[in-house]
C-alpha cells in the first residue's frame, strides 16, 4: 500500500502505448467506493471482487495495477505466474507520508498496521515478481525509464 503502482502502471502505459487497468478502481466502479465495501460486505467479499477484477484485467498487453492484498488470492497467485510481475515497493518514511488522510480500510491502526501487512505479503509479492522497483525517492519518470529499458530487454 502507498507504493505508488498505480502511477507507475499508469505511466507506464502511456509511454509503451498499452492499456492500462487498475483492479481496485474496477471493483469500486461496480460495488462502490472500498471503504465502504470493507465496512457493509467485509473484506472476504472484497477479495472475492477483487479476484474477479483480476481476472477481467489479465489480458494480453495490458498493465495492470493489483491492489496490494489481490496475492493472497490463490487463484489469482496462479494466473501471475504466466504474467511479467513488477514488484512496486515503498520504504516505511515514504509510505507513511503518502498514507495521509486515511481511506484505507486496512490501516485503521496506522503504520503498525502497514509495517504487518507488509512484512507478511512480502514473501508472496518476491515469490511472484520478475523484477522490483523501490518508488521511495527516484523520480517516477525515472522508474519508468528503468522499467520501460527492462521490458525493452526482455522483448517484452
């Protein structure tokens, strides 16, 4: 969370000419704002949403944006395993200013909440990813640039 992977995916896109999804924003835009998903139907009903988000999103040529709880997914864990994984990672500072105002169900109790989330998905974001961007202070125009010479490489 705040790492910044929809700014990222989103840039990203437009530079390469690809469509960009964000799997969040499709699920707010059938069920409603998030925060109000979490409180009215829970977080399991999110994650089932979410799944199905995911799979909708996965097509060829897209970049897409994950929420960051998507991995916990199994089946979705299973259809990234076919996909080039970017994993977008945010340092502890750099996170807790982007935070701010709130609105994220998850860290109603703040950082504490953010440093457990974290530590716990860790294993599963590094199982997935091709290659890892930290967004704590470059410049997302030079994230882009790395990324887009990565994918370059890649033949991707």
């Amino acid at each position: 969370m705040a790492a910044g992977k929809s700014s990222l995916g989103r840039k990203l896109a437009t530079r390469i000419g690809r469509t960009f999804v964000d799997t969040d924003r499709l699920v707010a835009l059938e069920h409603g704002p998030i925060p109000g998903i979490f409180a009215e139907h829970g977080e399991p009903a999110f994650r089932r949403w979410e799944a199905d988000a995911v799979r909708h999103a996965l097509t060829p040529g897209a970049v897409v944006a994950l929420g960051g709880g998507a991995v916990l997914d199994a089946g979705t864990r299973a259809l990234l395993e076919h996909a080039t994984v970017v994993l977008v990672t945010v340092d502890e500072r750099a996170a807790e200013r982007r935070i701010g105002g709130g609105g994220r169900p998850l860290l109603a109790d703040g950082m504490a909440a953010w440093r457990r989330i974290a530590e716990e998905r860790a294993p599963l974001y590094r199982e997935l990813a091709d290659v890892e961007l930290d967004t704590s202070r470059t410049p997302m125009a030079k994230l882009v640039d790395r990324l887009e010479a990565w994918l370059a490489e890649r033949g991707l």
